[in-house]
C-alpha cells in the first residue's frame, strides 16, 4: 500500500511540472504577441528618421555641387533600412508603408526641396482643354474655360464632364448642375478655371471656377480629397450685382 501511495505522488507531481510548463509557454507567447507590435514601431520610426536625416543630407550635397560649378561631383551613399525606394521625373521618392503614426493622415509637410506626406493619393493633371484629377478611388474630367488674363464663355453645368468610380469601373452619366440661390441665370457668365496645384502625392486637388454672372461674381470651387470617393463643390467670394 505504501508502494502504490508512492507511485500516486510521483506521478501528481510529474502532472504538475507539465502543467506549469504549458503555462509558462503561454505566458511567453502573450507576451512576445503583444510586443511585436510595439517592436514594429519602433523600427519604422528608426527607419522613418534615418531616411529623412539621409534625404536631408542628399539634398545638401545636391546644393553643394550646383554652387561648385560644372564638373563638380560627389560619391553619396543611401543607406534606405526599410520601404521602397524610385526615381520619377527630377524627384527622388521613398515610400513606407506602416501603422505607425508618424506623420498627421492626408497631410504633407515642406521643408526646403525635402516633402513629407502620409495617407496621399492625389494626382492633378492639365491637359490643355480639361483637367483629370484623381486618387485611388475616383477620377474626375473637369473642363477648363479661359485663363486669368482671357476670360471666355463659362457655363458650370458643363464644368464636371464625368465622375469615374474606378472599382466598378464605371461613369457617371448626365449633368453636373450648379447654381446660385437656386437661379438659373447664375450658371452662365464669363470667366476661367485654373488649378490650386498640379502634379502627384497632393492631399487635395482643387479647380477653381470663376464665373461672372449677370447679377452676380463668385468663385466655384471643386476639390477631391486623399481616399474620398466623392468631390466637394464650394462657392466663394460671392459678390452680388
């Protein structure tokens, strides 16, 4: 009998080792779990300030061998820890994709040459009788009348050509109707449209139209913002006749 009390502790106690051991395994897989995110952080925003520290500096030496003159060159290393890296055009681009909130959502930042953007998906391109202005979700043909110093015939309702929804792949169809206090005759005038600002990596894209109506002057302003899948339309600076 003493034999098989023996027998019975050893083995409870085997069970408690085994238990204790399963628990400690958990305990460190919480633990390594809830760490990896803070992990990532903070690694991106190592690999965040060294680039822009690296940025800085190229940007400089670019200054530096413009003012030596033809002939002068420098050996520059980069050193890009993280993110992908392009050329496009006279600019030097590096994009990081992260959950890390290092920079404000859908705002952009300049500091000398060096552009610091997040959550930016605007592009504003002119193409001589229309502007397309686009982000990932949506793209909008907007039609350009006059210029500042050659007003012509301006009619808002033929402002908006069409509105594309690019992941049905689909555009809208009739008229995109603005007026004044609900009167007719506040669509048609003279004036122009122009652009606040052109080119890639915009938070917002915005086509002024100004119009001058017959009992009235303003400005119609049309934006599309960063990841939005709809465009806002303003008035501004409205003068009565």
């Amino acid at each position: 009998m003493s034999g098989g009390r023996r027998v019975g502790r050893r083995g409870e106690v085997w069970i408690s080792v085994v238990i204790y051991v399963m628990v400690v395994v958990v305990v460190m897989v919480i633990v390594i779990e809830a760490g990896l995110p803070i992990l990532r952080s903070v690694r991106d925003r190592a690999a965040f300030s060294r680039v822009k520290d690296t940025m800085s500096a190229l940007d400089q030496h670019i200054v530096d061998i413009a003012n030596e003159g033809p002939g002068s060159q420098r050996v520059i290393p980069l050193e890009v820890p993280k993110g992908d890296v392009r050329v496009s055009g006279n600019r030097f681009l590096w994009k990081l994709e992260t959950e890390t909130k290092l920079v404000e959502p859908r705002t952009k930042i300049d500091q000398g040459s060096l552009v610091i953007a997040s959550d930016v998906d605007v592009s504003v391109t002119d193409y001589g009788s229309h502007y397309i202005i686009e982000n990932s979700r949506v793209l909008l043909n907007v039609s350009r009348f006059g210029s500042p110093d050659n007003w012509s015939g301006i009619n808002t309702s033929a402002l908006i050509n069409y509105v594309e929804f690019k992941e049905q792949s689909s555009r809208t169809a009739g008229i995109f109707k603005f007026l004044v206090q609900n009167m007719e005759n506040s669509s048609n005038g003279t004036g122009y449209t122009y652009l606040v600002e052109r080119g890639t990596g915009l938070t917002t894209g915005t086509v002024v139209a100004h119009v001058n109506a017959s009992n009235q002057e303003y400005d119609l302003r049309v934006s599309l913002d960063s990841k939005a899948d709809f465009f806002r339309a303003a008035i501004e600076n409205f003068r009565a006749k």
